[in-house]
C-alpha cells in the first residue's frame, strides 16, 4: 500500500477511536441531574471536533515534515537507480523532520557515483585500444573516392564515409539508423544479398566467394551505380551485415558510348562505301577498253563514294578526339529500375503514362542506353500513333526476357520501325548513338504487333535473360503507418502492431526544437528557426544534425527576439518554411520524433504542411510527459528543472539547436529509466504517455476551475 492512503486510513483510524473514547468517557463520568439542562451532547460534540482537528493538524504536519520529504527523496534514489549517469543528482527535501537520513542516504548516493565513475573509468581504458582502431578504419574510409555503405540484416546503414553522401547526391537521406533503400534502389541489393547468402549457405555448387558486383539505380532514379557488396560474419561464422561501395558510372557510360560509336564505325559503317570503291576501281582495272560514257558512270561512282568516305573519315577523327576504346559494360538490370528511370526522363510530356505491368522480370546489359532506348521508342511511338497511355510488361521466354510495349492503336509497320532505327538516341549521354546501334548491341530485334486485347497493339523487345533465378519470394511488407496522433495529447501509436511491439533501445529518434515569432500560431506566428538531431543505439549523434535558419515572411516582434536572438537581418535571405520543411522530412525519414512538450512545436508544423507539400506523419514522443510518467506531476517538469536534475548542461539555451541537443541527452536518461521500470517497447511506452497526459490535462482543468472558484468567492 502506498504512503499517504496508509497513513491516512491510521489516523482516521486513530480519530474516529479516540472520538469513541471521548463520548463514553463524556456519558459515563458525566451524571445526569432530573429537570436540569443536559450538556452531555454538547460536551460529547466538542471533544469529538476537537479529537478530529488534533487529527488534521497531525495529518498536515506529517504530510508537510514526514511523507512529502520522504517522497521526494524516494523519487531521487529512484532516479539514482534507474539512471547509469555517474552525475545524477539527489534533490534533498528541505524542511522534514527525517532526523539524518538524508544526509545518510547522500553519503551513500556519493558512494554509488564513486563505484559508477570508477567502473566507467575501467571501461574506458578497456575499450581504447577499440576505439583507436575504429578510428583508423573512419579516416580510411573518409579517403576513399569509392562510395562505402555498412549495412545490418535490416537493411539499415552503421557506417558510411562522406564519398557515399557524394555519390548518393542526398546526405541528409544517409545516416545511422537510416534505411539503406532511402538512397539505393532495392531489388539489385536484396538479390546480391541472397545469392552471396546461398553460396555462405553452401546450398548451390558455387564458389565459396563472399563477394559479388551488381548495377543500381538511386532510390530517385537520377543516378546509376555499379557496386559490389562483401559479407559481414562474426566469430561464429555467423552473417550479421553487409558492406557496399559504390562508382558513378553515369559519366563513364557515355566515354566508352562514343568508343563503340567508333569501333561500329570502322568496321561496319566503312565496310559499304569501301565494298563500292573496291568493285568500282575493279571494273575498271577489267575492261580498260570500256566505253567512255560507261567510264565516266564508273567514275562518277568512285568520286561520290571516296567523298562519302572523307566525310565519314573526318566524322570519326572527331568522335575518335579524347575517347578511348572499351568494352560496354553489362550487368544483371531489373526492369523495374529501368521503368522507374524512364517514368522520371518522360517527365516533359505530362499527357504520357506509363504503368508497370505484371512480375518485373532481370535482364542483362547497360542500364542506362536500354532505358534511353525505351525513352526514343516510347516517344517515337506516341508521335507516330498519338497513344499516351503505356503499359510495360516484361515476359520470360525460353531464352529471352520480352519487354512489351503496349497501347491502344495499330502496330507499327516493319517500314517505319526500321525508319526508327536510324534515329539518334540519349544525345552526348551515350555519345550520339542511334537507337538501333543500341539495340543491336543487345542482340535486340524489336517488331510490333496486335496485343491481346482488343484494339491493342504492342511493341515486343527481346532482351537478354539473366542468368539468376527470376521469381523471388520478397519480404513480408509492413502495412502503410496510419497517423495516429492528435497534436494535444500523446496517443497510442495504433494501428502498427510491429511498430508498437519494437524495443526502445532499436528505435531511431530524431529530437527536434523549432523557435517562432510568437506562441500564436493561429495569431499568425511563424517558425523562424528548426534543428533537430539523430539518437541512434542510446547516442546522440552530434555529427547528424539539422540546423536551419527560416524566413517567417513577417517582422519578428522585440520580445521575442529577446528569447532565441534571432532578428530581422539574421533571416532577410534564408529560405521560407515552404523550402525548409521538406529538407527536415527529408533528414527525419521514418524515425521517431521527439520534443520537450511536443504538441506546441507540432501545431505549428502540421499548420505548414500543405503549403509545403510534405506530410508528418511519424509517430512523436514527448520528453515533458514521459518525465511525468516517471516522476509525476509534483516535481518541475521544465526543460531547465530537468537538465538541473539529471545534470544536463544545456549549451544554447532558446536556440533550436542547444534546446534540441539538451532534449536529446534528456531523452538518453529518460529511456534508461524507463528500460528501469519495466517499459521496454515503443506500444508500452505510448499507453502509458497517453494516461499520463490525461491525468496532467484534467489536474490543470481542476487547479484552473479551483482557482476560478477561489476567484469568485473573494
């Protein structure tokens, strides 16, 4: 039984004996006289109010001196215990009547700090050599030019150097804790990822080979990569991650496009006009009694050819300037990627659609001119039909993967489709090819015909298959998170059962603070200042911050600038919160939020979501009621009350980003005490917050209606 109800209940106990005591000892030494005045009610009365107010005052002076400073100091030991900071302060009652044990209990809080320092201090040194060596490995990996992904089983990054973020072209998607898919398209990787795994496995008749090159896109599809993945294994032999580096071969594509333009060239385009002038100069050579006007017809040929044959000479000693001969690189391309870069590259003709039909299927060579060769077809198709709707589909043949290409309209003709292939294709980006030079790399002999449905018509690409198994059994999918919280209180995330049931310590957090105008946002205030900062594994990641200066569009009022320091010049060329507010989702992904009294930060961003087209729909935590859920509403839940207690030195006090790197060391300590106390997963934790923002909503309703009452009495 708790303190109070049991101290309580003893004194009612008490009173209500010694009340009985009063009144039989009142009715039994008091006689009764016959026809006089009867005060034995009246005396039994007095001393039974007096027994209850000695019991009231007992209870108040108890309350005051005994069981609120033994409240306080109970909290204290348990914050002690539940936190592992070797700073964690015990705030001593001052008024008590507890004799020493507070003193004693700090003598022994001092012991505790001590045993706590020295067993870190241990750990430090046991851990040096480690992180000397992780060091190393960190200034190795910053030197490569190569892009460098460490990833776990779960597909989420440990490790990356800067090159990565280049490569990439999104360092704000790439973080620890983030998803590897952000940034890197993810059937290339996930099928890597198994083959190496069967070979581990040793289930297939394959080299034991812990490596293996593949080709991807990035996740927005502007950029191709080709990359190779190495297994990650303990000492077990046990496989827990995966390391990636990856090239841009954007650029490359195009040099060695312009060498095979040339090598096509000589011996091909050349092989004609040469053929013309050798069977010219040979007739000649034959019949030197020819007829003259014959003559001249013969050499009329060889002038027209050996001109012919100039011009492409000097055509090719200028493709041939600055290129090197290669070979074209190939891989194993899913056509997924190819539909996904061409729905960005057809972006121009807002009237067309394309729609990826049936199981998307590998086939095999060059990413990047297979998917300008489907762009070429794609637009020559809808110039020639007028047909702006597509359907891609690709079907697995005996030895060939078919891409068809299908719409409402006629085939196209043999006369045409070959007229097509003369067309140039991609422009520099693969060295001025044609459409049918690509093809013909490909070993591609497109042709068009009816489709299979009425009225439909079809453009079938035969392509070359892939060598790996073609039909996957992808991962069971998460179900899309629903939004789950009203902006005044915390709420329980429903609606993801595998959300709720995660452990806190696998959680990835993002802390945010934002500074405004004002505290109006219906008023008109805006946010002129936003930081927020990731917490990854218990850590705070002071390396992975966000930090933006905002222009509110309106002047910002004195009173406030006394607060967060920000003025008028300070934002004269930032950018609006319609190009900022993007750029946080973007460095937030899918992580939680988490504020210091949330609500009041998140009313003034979900204000601003339209405007900028970006939805929040993360699941948020808020610092003010988990510290009330731990420590209840007695004690000063502020953002200064709380560093003072957990021993917080908060750097930049009122700037978005101080208030956020103090909130997100608050919040390492709060999830501590809360792994303490038996909350160990996300849907616990939220249940909880939700009560105990009730419980602290109705106990402000009830001081402000008592206070509204004491009011109207005076």
């Amino acid at each position: 039984m708790r303190q109070r109800p049991f101290v309580t209940w003893v004194l009612t106990g008490a009173v209500a004996v010694a009340a009985a005591i009063v009144v039989l000892a009142v009715y039994s030494v008091t006689p009764s006289e016959p026809g006089g005045t009867d005060n034995t009610a009246l005396v039994a009365s007095l001393g039974v109010l007096g027994v209850v107010a000695v019991g009231l005052v007992s209870w108040l002076l108890l309350e005051r001196l005994l069981m609120r400073p033994s409240r306080k100091l109970s909290r204290g030991v348990r914050a002690l215990l539940e936190s592992r900071q070797a700073n964690q302060e015990i705030i001593l009652p001052r008024r008590h009547a507890l004799g020493d044990l507070p003193t004693t209990v700090e003598s022994l809080a001092d012991a505790l700090r001590k045993s706590r320092r020295e067993t870190r201090k241990a750990m430090q040194s046991a851990t040096a050599e480690l992180s000397e060596q992780k060091t190393w490995l960190e200034t190795i990996l910053q030197g490569l030019s190569e892009g460098v992904l460490v990833c776990n089983r779960q597909h989420q990054i440990m490790l990356y150097n800067r090159a990565a973020g280049t490569i990439l072209g999104h360092p704000e998607a790439i973080g620890l804790g983030r998803p590897l898919f952000n940034v890197l398209s993810s059937p290339p990787v996930q099928h890597t990822l198994e083959r190496l795994e069967r070979r581990h496995k040793g289930d297939v008749d394959l080299p034991t080979e812990l490596s293996a090159p593949f080709v991807c896109t990035s996740a927005d599809a502007q950029r191709m990569f080709h990359g190779r993945m190495a297994l990650i294994q303990n000492s077990q032999g046990q496989i827990t991650g995966y390391l990636i580096t990856l090239v841009d071969i954007s650029s490359d594509l195009t040099r060695l496009a312009q060498g095979d333009a040339v090598r096509r060239a000589l011996t091909r385009d050349l092989r004609g006009v040469v053929g013309n002038l050798r069977a010219a100069a040979e007739t000649v050579a034959s019949y030197p009694d020819m007829k003259p006007e014959e003559r001249q017809s013969f050499d009329a040929v060889i002038r027209s050819e050996s001109e012919k044959l100039s011009e492409q000479i000097d055509e090719l000693a200028h493709q041939i300037r600055g290129y090197n001969l290669g070979r074209w690189p190939m891989a194993d391309v899913f056509v997924g990627d190819l539909v996904n870069c061409l729905q960005q590259r057809l972006m121009d003709l807002p009237d067309v659609r394309l729609t990826l039909v049936g199981l998307p299927l590998w086939v095999h060579g060059d990413s990047l001119s297979l998917m300008l060769a489907l762009d070429c077809l794609v637009r020559q198709v809808h110039d020639h039909t007028g047909a702006t709707a597509f359907d891609v589909e690709a079907l697995l043949g005996d030895t060939r993967v078919y891409v068809d290409i299908s719409w409402q309209g006629e085939p196209i003709t043999t006369g045409e489709l070959n007229r097509w292939m003369a067309i140039p294709c991609g422009g520099d980006e693969v060295g001025g090819q044609h459409l049918g030079d690509i093809l013909e790399r490909h070993g591609c002999e497109p042709w068009s015909q009816t489709g299979r449905r009425e009225g439909q018509a079809l453009l079938r690409l035969p392509l070359m298959m892939s060598r790996r198994p073609q039909f996957m059994e992808e991962e069971e999918r998460l179900p899309a998170r629903p939004e789950f919280y009203d902006f005044g209180l915390m709420q329980e995330y429903a609606g993801d059962e595998a959300l709720a049931a995660r452990r806190l310590a696998d959680l990835s957090f993002v802390v945010f603070d934002c500074e405004m105008t004002g505290l109006n946002p219906e008023g008109g205030d805006e946010i002129i200042s936003i930081a927020g900062v990731r917490v990854v594994n218990g850590r705070v990641l002071t390396g992975e911050t966000f930090d933006r200066i905002i222009n509110p569009g309106r002047p910002i009022p004195p009173g406030s600038v006394r607060f967060h320091g920000i003025t008028d010049d300070d934002v004269q060329d930032k950018p609006p919160i319609e190009v900022v507010l993007p750029q946080f989702k973007s460095f937030v992904g899918d992580a939680v939020l988490v504020a210091h009294n949330a609500a009041f930060d998140m009313k003034f961003i979900s204000m601003k979501e339209r405007e900028a087209g970006v939805r929040f729909d993360n699941p948020v935590l808020d610092t003010l009621l988990l510290s009330a859920l731990l420590d209840g509403d007695e004690e000063d839940h502020s953002l200064d009350a709380l560093c003072d207690r957990y021993g917080i030195a908060i750097t930049g006090r009122h700037t978005a980003l101080g208030d956020t790197l103090a909130t997100a060391e608050l919040l390492v300590r709060i999830i501590e005490r809360l792994e303490a106390q038996g909350y160990q997963t996300f849907g616990e934790v939220m249940k909880a917050s939700r009560m105990a923002a009730e419980l602290r909503h109705r106990s402000a309703v009830f001081s402000a209606q008592g206070e509204g009452m004491e009011s109207s009495r005076t």
